[in-house]
C-alpha cells in the first residue's frame, strides 16, 4: 500500500467543528496539512477553533 503525503496538502473539511469532522481536522493538522473547516454554526466554529489552535498555531472559522 502507497502512503499518502499530506504535509502542506490543502484541505477543507466541511462539517468540521464537531464530532469525526473536528477529529479529522485535529489529526490532518498533526500531520502537516492545512485545514479549512466549515459549518454552520458561528458558536461551533468558535469552539473548534479554541481545539484546533492547540495543534496549529494559526485557524481561522468559516461560516457558510
């Protein structure tokens, strides 16, 4: 099996301030890529940003 390379990949995770989408956003960030997450919930965002920055030292919400 190839590995995938994602180190500097650009990724947008929609549905990414909860649950599995938060989780993958969490570990795409621990593996180098950079992560764009989108939701629906300003509150949400917010909440995930407060998780993401942690791993990353930059994130920026979305509101769609």
């Amino acid at each position: 099996m190839n590995d995938i390379k994602i180190e500097n990949a650009e990724i947008v995770i929609v549905g990414g301030s909860s649950g599995m989408g938060l989780a993958l956003a969490r570990r795409l960030l621990l593996e180098g890529a950079n992560v764009t997450i989108v939701g629906r919930s300003q509150q949400r965002l917010e909440a995930a940003k407060s998780v993401l920055v942690r791993v990353h030292d930059f994130a920026l919400p979305f509101l769609t």
